[in-house]
C-alpha cells in the first residue's frame, strides 16, 4: 500500500471513528493507530473493507488477544460485496446464472473473516443495519452439508436470522466482515 493510500485510509478511519464514539467507548484512536501502522497486511483488509462499501469501524477490544476488533459498519450490506452465493461449493453447483463469486471466497481474498450470527446480534446493538438489506453469515457445517446457509437482516425493529439454500444470490444480500487488528 503506498504511503499516500495509507494515510488517506487512516484518515478516514480516524474521521469514522470520532464521529461514532458509542460504538467504541474507551477506546483511543491513537492506540488503535500504533496497532494499525504495525500491521501493513490489516491496513490493506481494512482498505479492501473500505473499497467495497463496507465502512469498517472498531467495535471493540479483545482483551484475550489484546487486538481491536474493526467490523463493516454500512447501514446496509456493502454494496460491493451483494449479489454473490455462500460459498465456493454453492458457485460451482450453480449451472446457470452464477454469480461473479461467493461471501466465502471474496472474505478469504480480502483476509476478512465473516460475521456469525452472536457477532451479527452485537453489531445490531451499535446501530440499526440492514434494514432494506441483509447478510451472509458463518453457517453450522452440519447445515452447511445439507445445502443450506444462515443470513440476518433487520426488519420490524426485530434482527432476523433465516435460511435459503447456499448457492441462492440477491441484489440486496451481501456480507459483513470483520477483522481483529
């Protein structure tokens, strides 16, 4: 990542986390940022979270790990990450009409990991997300080897988690990554 890119990101990041100090209370953006600049290959997560509409926030702290956790705070699903499957096995079952790729594969690219359904629930307790929207999230293996894949959305005030077979893709459904930093 070029300096320039870097700092341009960082500034961004900075700019987002002020603006929304609930999501984050306690926590200290230089710190964050002496983590950040420690960790070329986070920067261009983070960076690949930011291009695809995703608009990555710190929304807490792992004391366990000692690592900032950041996650797609979009209002909706980010946009550059929608119409896709679940997973490679969903994209390569598809005989017509495939997608350009799926939640799994593009989240392994980026060095993201998707949200699970406990993570989907904490992040709706920051904010309202996905109310016209929703998103794939970590499915049971078990389920997974029946075809199927877990989303979440949020509808009637209510956060939502449903079931639709792995290598089904819509407009409005995407997913919401996070990464610990």
């Amino acid at each position: 990542m070029s300096s320039n890119l870097e700092t341009e990101l960082l500034a961004i990041l900075k700019q987002r986390f002020e603006k929304n100090m609930q999501r984050h209370e306690g926590i200290a953006w230089s710190e964050v940022e002496v983590k950040l600049s420690a960790h070329s290959q986070k920067l261009l997560a983070l960076n690949d979270m930011e291009r695809t509409g995703g608009e990555p926030d710190v929304v807490g702290f792992d004391e366990a790990t000692g690592e900032y956790i950041f996650c797609d705070c979009s209002p909706e699903s980010p946009d550059g990450r929608r119409s896709i499957c679940y997973d490679r096995k969903a994209l390569d079952a598809r005989k017509e009409h495939k997608p350009v790729d799926s939640a799994l594969d593009m989240a392994a690219m980026m060095g993201v990991t998707l949200l699970d359904e406990e993570q989907y629930r904490a992040l709706q307790k920051l904010g309202e997300f996905d109310k016209k929207t929703s998103s794939w999230i970590q499915t049971p293996t078990a389920m997974r080897e029946l075809g199927g894949a877990l989303f979440c959305d949020r509808r009637y005030d209510q956060v939502f988690t449903y079931h639709n077979g792995a290598q089904s893709y819509y407009s409005g459904r995407g997913f919401r990554a996070y990464l610990k930093v």
